[in-house]
C-alpha cells in the first residue's frame, strides 16, 4: 500500500496559505511520501492550479486531486487544465474527478445535479478522448456534442481517478477510469463493498486492476487521548456526513462517523489500523494529518509528531 498525504489550504491570507502549501509538499517528498493529495475545498484554492505549482517544486512526488467536481467546468476545459497541470508536474498528476454532491452543485453553485451517474459517464467519455490527444475530439452523446481540435498531449500516463460511492458509480470507475478516491470508506467498506464491485467491473471491461484510495484522518497520540481526536475529527471534519451520498457510503461499514473512521492512537494501533485497510485492498493511503492541542503550539507539535510517524509508515508499507 502506497502512503500518501492530503495537503490543503489552511488559515490565513491567500499568500500564507500557498506558502504553506508549497513547503509541506516539498517536506512530503523529501521524506519518501509516495503522493500529496490535493482537496478541492469548494471555497478554497483550486486543486489542479495548486498541483501545478507544487510540480514546479518537486521532482518525484505524485501529485493527486482529491477531488475535483465535474459540473463546475466543461470536459474540454477540464481536460486543458489537467494536462497543463501534468506538464508542470513533469507527467506526475493523477487526476481525481467527481459528480460531487447536491448541496454543492445544486445549492451553491445552482447547477443541475441530475442524473450524476449518467452525466459522470458522458463526461468521462469526452474526458478520455481529449486526454489521448493531441487530436480532434469528437463525442456526441446525451450530455455533450463535442467537436473540438486539442493541441494538448502527453507522452506521460495520466490517471484518472473517480469518486465512487454507490455500486452503479463504483461501476463506472472500475469500467472507464484509473480506480476510485475514498472518503467515509472503513476497512469492511472497502472489502465488502468498494473492492469486490469496482474490481469486476475492471476485469469485464479488460482494464487493469484498479487503484483504491482511502482518505483516513489520522493522529499520533497517547491512547488516553484517542476519544479527544475521534471528536475532534467529528468536529472539524464531519461535515461531508450531511451528504446522502456519505450517509449511505457509510451504511456498509463499520463505523458511524469520520470520528470512528480516524486511526487515532499510539505507533502500533496506528500500524495496526492501516494494515487493516490494505488486506481490505486500499491500494493507496491519503492521510489526513488530524492535530489536537489546547493551542496553537500544542496543535502544530501534534501534526508535526504524526506526520513524521507518516514518513515512516510510507517505508513500512513500501
């Protein structure tokens, strides 16, 4: 199981944030993590503009987006800004895309939010076309007439990744993309689940075995401290289980909540945790680095305790 590290914008101006951002993936790659994974916080900085900067100041990371939502721009233009990004990155992206959710596209950005399997399909179909260019891309289906010169390319392989919660989607993932990213998935979630009905669907389309991304926050802490982080997560991170998508997601596993979902704990119970999701078949571990303190320092010292634990757990699991 490759290990890999969520990195997003944070507090502060818009100047701090990318500073910040750029010095922490620079600290991922120098510390032997296998990807930097960029969220794509719907108010927020974009992912595939972040990633390219952060390409531009590294060299061998892979580069994730984690993920970034279909309805919000055409599949032309999204298939122009992945590939710019991926040549800034020196052919190391992998692209995650995602119908999203209704309280994103429906409420805030006030798109439609129909049909989110179908629409994913149609979408992916111009998307695959575009990114084998350079070339013309003509698709016609029933989302999209498409008959677009692309002067774009790239002698790189460029994975797309989607996000997949229900069978239907998970489906599409393992017929027309690279694999899923996870988010809300536990271990019986994933083997049960994500595993068995994205894997076949690979095998009946001839692709090969798909990769299986698992975002986990995670916290390197005492064991007396473990129901402290389990509410902190629910706290600052448990905004996603308002979405129908996640509260069925979780319906298949073990857990109720991103609190129960965190690997929160001493050296071993983290180990242990993880381990137990690549026997389930997650191919690559995004970790969210999950702090706790009573202050700024005792906050900064906690992320710094784990995300060192998390170079380590990147040459265990390698």
């Amino acid at each position: 199981m490759r290990i890999g590290v969520m990195i997003g914008p944070e507090r502060g101006s818009a100047e701090r944030k990318l500073a910040r951002m750029l010095d922490d993936v620079e600290w991922a790659e120098n510390a032997g993590l296998d990807t930097a994974w960029i969220p794509q916080i719907p108010t927020d900085f974009d992912a595939l503009t972040t990633v390219a900067l952060m390409g531009m100041r590294t060299t061998r990371i892979e580069l994730g987006t984690a993920v970034v939502p279909l309805q919000a721009q055409h599949p032309i233009a999204l298939a122009r800004q992945a590939l710019s990004a991926h040549a800034a990155a020196g052919g190391r992206l992998a692209l995650g895309v995602g119908p999203s959710h209704h309280w994103i596209v429906h409420d805030m950005l006030g798109l439609p939010y129909e049909r989110p399997a179908g629409f994913t399909r149609d979408y992916l179909e111009v998307l695959d076309a575009a990114l084998r260019g350079p070339g013309q891309v003509d698709v016609e289906n029933r989302s999209f007439t498409v008959h677009n010169p692309l002067s774009l390319g790239s002698d790189a392989p460029l994975p797309v990744l989607v996000a997949a919660l229900g069978p239907v989607m998970l489906a599409l993932a393992g017929e027309r993309a690279d694999g899923t990213v996870l988010w809300l998935a536990d271990e019986r979630a994933i083997a049960e689940h994500v595993v068995p009905r994205i894997t076949k669907a690979a095998d009946d389309a001839g692709r090969p075995a798909p990769r299986v991304v698992a975002g986990v926050p995670v916290c390197l802490c005492l064991p007396s401290q473990v129901d402290e982080a389990r509410e902190r997560a629910n706290r600052i991170l448990g905004e996603a289980e308002i979405s129908p998508n996640y509260q069925r997601l979780l319906e298949y596993g073990d857990v109720h909540d991103v609190g129960g979902l965190c690997a929160a704990g001493d050296e071993e119970a983290i180990t242990d945790r993880l381990r137990r999701f690549a026997d389930a078949g997650t191919t690559d571990m995004s970790i969210r680095l999950l702090p706790i303190g009573e202050n700024r320092d005792e906050l900064v010292a906690s992320k710094l305790r784990t995300r060192d634990f998390a170079a380590a757990l990147a040459a265990d699991f390698r």
